[in-house]
C-alpha cells in the first residue's frame, strides 16, 4: 500500500516536471506508451508523433536531432545524433571536424532491440529494423533491414503475410482477438495457454 503510494506520486511528479526521471523508471516501470508520454513531454526530442511506443531503455544521445512519426515503436535501441570520433581526432590533428545529422524515422516503423541508427539516416514509413542491426544509411519505405551494417532483407509486406498465416495455427488465437488492448501485456490465462504449449505446463518451474 505504501510502495503503491510512493509509486503514485513518483509518476505524478516525473509526469509533470520531468523529474525524478530515474527513480520514476527505477520505481513505476513505466510501460512504452506511457514512457513515450514522458518523453514526448520531456525529451526534449525535435517532434514525435501519435502513438510511439518507447521502452526506457531507449537512447536517443542528441534528442533535438530526433524526429519520430506516428506509430513508431523502439525496443532498447539507439539513436545517434553525432559521431563521437570527430573529438578524438580534432584533438589529435588539431583539424576543425564535425559531423552531426538528424535521425528521421516516419510513421510506422519498428526498431529492435540494440539496433544502432547513425547519424543522418531516415528510417521510412512503414518499416522494421531487426534487433542488433547498424543503421548507415538511409531505410526504403516498406522493407526489413537488418545486418552490420544493415541491409534489405524483405519486404514489411511479406514478412506481414507470413505473421498473419503463423498466427492463424496459434493455439491462443481467439484468447488474441478477444483482447481489447493488442498492445497489453499478456494476461495469466494468455500465458499459461502458451506456457503449455511450449513446455507442457501452465506456470513457469524456475530453477
């Protein structure tokens, strides 16, 4: 009861300030959607869409470089406004160096987990980034990319069709379309379906 209201009053203050921004993701876990409010209210980022889904361990290293578009959701990746060895080597030619540049990503895009984007890129509409990818260069509207440094590697379209004939053979298909929320974590009864399913059981064993 007390953690709840220690909780409750840490979101409070870190929703409307600002601060506390460690202690709120430390204490609350705020899930993406509400981490993206914050965010949108607080990150300083150049502009952000509707409905962006940002895990807290999202970095965005220069946010006012940052423009996201609507729908864009980021798992534990990063977006790199500059190019950290320019410092290293204006110290060591005595040259004048920099190198910065926006990260652009457009409306309905997903970037995986530990993906890094560069400097400079756009990441277009309707896309996906695999998890642990090195963005260089700029993202074609409607494909996967994925690789060091990334790559085409489908289309969005085909890897949409193989998700929807997959999901069509889930054993917890209707538990599915019954949820009112798609973006909600999974339920104890949506978990123990798919516990059994995999290792024939309902409930996790631990060690």
């Amino acid at each position: 009861m007390i953690r709840d209201l220690i909780a409750q009053a840490v979101r409070t203050i870190a929703l409307r300030t600002g601060r506390l921004s460690g202690l709120y993701r430390r204490v609350c876990r705020p899930a993406g959607q509400e981490w993206a409010q914050f965010v949108r209210r607080h990150g300083n980022l150049n502009a952000m869409g509707d409905g962006c889904v940002i895990q807290t361990n999202v970095t965005f290293t220069d946010p006012s470089y940052v423009k996201l578009g609507h729908n864009v959701h980021l798992s534990g990746c990063t977006l790199f406004g500059h190019d950290g060895s320019v410092n290293m080597l204006t110290v060591a030619t005595g040259k004048t160096l920099d190198r910065v540049g926006p990260v652009v990503v457009c409306d309905n895009v997903f970037i995986g987990h530990q993906a890094i984007v560069m400097p400079g890129v756009t990441v277009g509409a309707m896309s996906i980034v695999a998890a642990g990818s090195v963005v260089t260069r700029d993202v074609p509207p409607g494909v996967v990319v994925g690789g060091c440094p990334a790559r085409v590697i489908g289309t969005t379209q085909a890897y949409l069709e193989r998700l929807e004939s997959q999901t069509a053979d889930l054993p917890w298909l209707r538990s599915l379309q019954r949820r009112s929320d798609p973006l909600a974590p999974a339920d104890d009864s949506l978990q123990a379906i798919r516990l059994a399913h995999f290792f024939g059981q309902t409930s996790p064993r631990g060690a």
